[in-house]
C-alpha cells in the first residue's frame, strides 16, 4: 500500500441548489410589476356619443369620466372640478408617461369636459382623447 495516497469518501449530499433559481425567479417578478402599466379607471358608466371618424385607442392609463349631470369621476371616486389638477399633478409625477382618456357622456356639458380638458393639460398631461362610440349599424 501507498503511504502518499488516502481514499477520499464520496459526498452523499447530491440535492439540486434551488437558491439561485429563486433569486431568479423574484428578480423577474420584481421587473414585471415595476414595468406594469396600472390603468386608472374612470368607475362610472356613461353612454359615449358616436363617432364615424373615431379611433379605436382607448389605451388610456388614466380614464376620467363625466356623467350627463356634470360629476367628474376618477379612479372610481367623484372628485370636485377644483381638485382634479392637484390629482392629475400627483399621478403625473409619480408616472410621467401617462395618458389620458375622457369618457364623456353624451348629454355631459360641453363647458365641463373643456374644463377637464384644461385641467389635464394644466396638471402636465398632454396626450389625452376623448372615448367616443361606433356608429350602430
């Protein structure tokens, strides 16, 4: 027998390290929710005008409603035609590539969607549309 040479035992710890696997896994699903565009909706339905030139685009992130009284609504809480700059403000610098739609009633004043229309803009938005309906038929 050799004296140099010693017989090494075998590990008999053959598992799978799953560790790396899972810090892969959440650094994904961290990824996926700060990249997620989270859409605001306007919580109220109202029945939108039609429109032959219309564009089917309403990818909006922030939907505001106005209902056929005139009530602003945003992410389903009516809010005051006062406060809605301070909100649009808020949302815009937390998200600056956001847009907005308008869904306005049919029978909504025209005076309170240019208002809305001038508060988006004032509150550092200036992609925004109006949501309008096909024409039936």
């Amino acid at each position: 027998m050799a004296t140099g040479m010693r017989h090494v035992e075998a590990s008999e710890d053959h598992g799978i390290d799953l560790a790396p696997m899972l810090d892969f896994v959440l650094n994904l699903l961290i990824f996926f929710i700060i990249t997620t565009s989270f859409v605001k909706q306007a919580g109220v339905v109202v029945e939108r005008p039609e429109a032959v030139t219309g564009v089917q685009n309403e990818r909006g992130n922030l939907q505001i409603g106005i209902r056929e009284n005139g009530e602003i609504w945003m992410d389903r809480k009516q809010i005051p035609i006062g406060q809605l700059r301070g909100a649009i403000e808020r949302l815009h610098i937390e998200r600056p590539d956001d847009t907005v739609v308008i869904i306005g009633d049919k029978m909504a004043p025209a005076g309170v969607v240019a208002q809305v229309m001038d508060e988006v803009k004032k509150g550092g938005i200036k992609d925004m549309a109006l949501a309008a309906a096909p024409p039936a038929g």
